[in-house]
C-alpha cells in the first residue's frame, strides 16, 4: 500500500481551506526537544489563540510505534522472536510443499538455522557477563 501524497492532491485539500494572515502577533512555543523552532522543520501540535494579538503553540508528541516482539534471527525456514518477559518464541516460515521438497533436506535446514541462532545467543549471553 503506497501511502505517499502527491503535491497535486495536498494542493486539492488545500483549496478548500481559509488562509488567514495576522501581522505583528506575538507567538509562545512551548517544545519538546528544541529550545526554540528550526527553520524548514514541521511541528505538531495545537496553536491556540490567547489574546488579539497573541498565539501559544503547545507541541504534542505522537506515540512511537515499536516492535513488540522483535526478530533475534531470521532465517529461511525459522524466525526467532523474544517476548517482552525475555523468553524466546520459535516460529516457522511458511513452507512451499512442491515436486521438489523433501522432508529430510527441510529438517536439515531447520536444524541448521536453529543451531545459528541459539549459537549467536549463547555468544551474546557470555559477552555480556
């Protein structure tokens, strides 16, 4: 799903908005990460309107989208996750049964894959202590 807009469609939606200019106001910022705004950088928040000729923009963070159960290792015929709680999930790909599969090469590949990964595992437990 291609989720870019075009210039031609922001330009659609904004046709239909009311610009507005109001010279020599006062404006407030109260920002997150920066002490004051940067030039050619886009802020989200709420700009509210205090007095004739004074305006307060409040930044607003947007929650930050992380992987709940991130990938240890991913192979061709298993992945490796761990939960939150540290414990490790073994998960199967999807295998394509055609003319050419074999189960003994299959369980091979899997036995493969998993000792690589526990491999990589235990060199990174033993790194650590």
């Amino acid at each position: 799903m291609n989720t870019k807009i075009s210039k031609t469609t922001i330009s659609a939606r904004l046709t239909d908005w009311h610009t507005n200019t109001d010279l020599c106001v006062d404006i407030k910022t109260l920002l997150v990460d920066d002490s004051s705004t940067k030039r050619d950088k886009c802020y989200q928040g709420i700009l509210r309107r205090d007095g004739e000729y004074h305006y307060t923009f409040v930044e607003i963070l947007l929650p930050k989208m992380w992987k709940r159960n991130p990938h240890i290792f991913i192979g061709r015929y298993i992945t490796v996750t761990q939960r939150d709680d540290k414990s490790l999930r073994l998960n199967f790909r999807p295998v394509r049964m055609d003319d050419t599969f074999s189960v003994d090469l299959y369980t091979l590949g899997v036995y493969n894959e998993l000792s690589k990964a526990l491999e990589g595992l235990v060199e990174k437990k033993e790194v650590r202590k």
